[in-house]
C-alpha cells in the first residue's frame, strides 16, 4: 500500500506526518511524505520556530513525485491541518493528480479546525475550505465533534443528533466518515465516544477518558482509519483497530503531552485492548 500525505512536520513531539508517517510504515504501509511546514514543535506549547511552506514548493514536490511516474501506484492521499487556503488548493491538485493517474485511489481529509478546549484555531477561510471545497472532493473524512458541528452549522448534544449531522456530510460527498472525541448526553462520565458510518450504517465504539488527550491523536487515528479502510473495505473494522490502537498508545503515554509513539508502538500492530464497535440503533 502507498499513501501520499501532505501534512505539518515538527522536529519534536508526533503530529502531522511526524505521527501518521511513522505509524503507517510500522504497519508496513509506504508513506509518500510532502511536509506543508517545519515547526520547532507543536504550537500548542505557545512558543515554536520554523515556518509554514508555500502553496508552490508542494506542488514542485507532488510534481517531482509525478515525474517518477508512480502515482498509479498510489493507493490514498492523507490530509490533515491546512495552514492556510492556498496550501489546501494545492492539497486538492495533488488529489487531482492521484486520481488522473489512478481512478481508484481514495483521499481521505482531516478537516481541522479545532476543538472544544482551544475553539477554533485555524486561519479565516480554512472552514469554509473544508466545507465547500475539500469534503465535496473527499472520499473520507474525520471531524473530531466539535469540527463536525462546525461543518454542519449546528451542535449535537444527543447522540441522534451526531447521526444525523453525519448524514448531512455524507450528502456533501464522502462514503466514510469517522468523527472522534464525541461527547453526548448518553456518553457516561469519564468516557468518550468514537463514531463511523459508511452511509447505511452507523458503528460506536466507547473508551474510558484517559488523563491527558495527547498532541496528535486525531493525526494518528486518521492515519490509521484510512489504512485499515483500504485494507478490509469497512468502517465498522477500520474503527476497531484505529481505536483500539490510539487507546493504547494513550494508556502507554501516561498523561504526557506528548504520545509515546515509539515507545508503544506495538500497540499499532497488535493493541493490548481491543474495542469491538456496536452499531447504532441496531
């Protein structure tokens, strides 16, 4: 399997392709990486170096890739944190040249935005990039539930809502749609819920809230939902395993900040809990 992922780097810590990258190749997935900035660390420590790339320099490294002639050979395109509009356009040209070269290939988009505890982080623009341009083009994506409420224009409180909100995504597009650190009136206290629908079905996986969220989960489970979708053809088993992995890696991280993804690595190919989902209103 090769997937080209066009996200942030950072020299420390695990986010963008700094945790998708390694967590698909332990998985024995080849990772085509185009890094769209080079940060110090995650800006969530509020003090960072480096800079963010121009739109131009990812489509001299997608077109560098294209002249080596593999793109048939490339079977997803992964996108998370869009730093701004015009690097989000060359994210959708890249897609565009995946899919010229192979019809089949799948292009799964992380539509960050932000989340509960930060509101809304990303630059003026992005939202309405990701709605009206990237899902349309998706034929997976990932929300967080706070990112889905902004998507759809309105919160969910129940978890009738939540399904119905991700009804209103799948009519925009996307055939998969996986939306994480989903919060309710039903969800128990001191948990969280993790949801996936294909359309036709609705699955739910529920785990305990462990201590600490941890910078670049919501990278590393995208990651992972899309390969295990490639590779089985569900989102029902997709959800298992990227659940049950970053669960683990999680526990393994002991309320760091930052994941132990080296450290719990085993946790990618083999979790220590595995989480079996149930389907909703089945």
């Amino acid at each position: 399997m090769n997937i080209l992922s066009i996200q942030s780097h950072v020299a420390y810590g695990h986010v963008g392709n700094s945790a998708a990258v390694f967590a698909l190749q332990r998985l024995g997935c080849e990772v085509w990486p185009v890094h769209t900035v080079q940060f110090s660390n995650h800006t969530g420590y509020g003090g960072w170096k480096g800079e963010v790339f121009a739109a131009g320099m990812i489509d001299a490294v997608v077109e560098g890739i294209v002249e080596r002639g593999v793109l048939a050979n490339c079977d997803g395109v992964l996108s998370g944190y869009v730093g701004s509009v015009e690097i989000g356009a060359a994210i959708l040209r890249a897609v565009g040249q995946v899919k010229a070269a192979n019809p089949g290939a799948v292009y799964c988009s992380d539509p960050v935005i932000g989340n509960r505890r930060r509101g809304v982080f990303v630059q003026k623009g992005v939202p309405e990039f990701f709605r009206e341009r990237a899902i349309p083009l998706a034929q997976i994506v990932t929300p967080n539930h706070f990112e889905l409420d902004r998507l759809i224009g309105d919160d969910s409180v129940e978890m009738a809502q939540v399904v119905a909100a991700i009804g209103l995504l799948h009519a925009r597009g996307p055939g998969a749609i996986l939306v994480t650190s989903v919060e309710v009136n039903e969800t128990p206290p001191n948990h969280l819920d993790v949801v996936a629908s294909d359309g036709a079905a609705q699955y739910l996986v529920r785990t305990p809230k462990l201590a600490a969220p941890g910078n670049g989960a919501g990278d590393i489970i995208a990651a992972l939902f899309l390969y295990h979708y490639l590779r089985s053809g569900g989102v029902a088993e997709a959800l298992a395993w990227a659940t049950s992995s970053v669960f683990g890696l999680l526990k393994r991280s002991g309320g760091e900040a930052e994941i132990a993804l080296v450290a719990g690595q085993d946790e990618l190919v083999a979790p220590s809990q595995m989480f079996v989902p149930q389907r909703i209103g089945g």
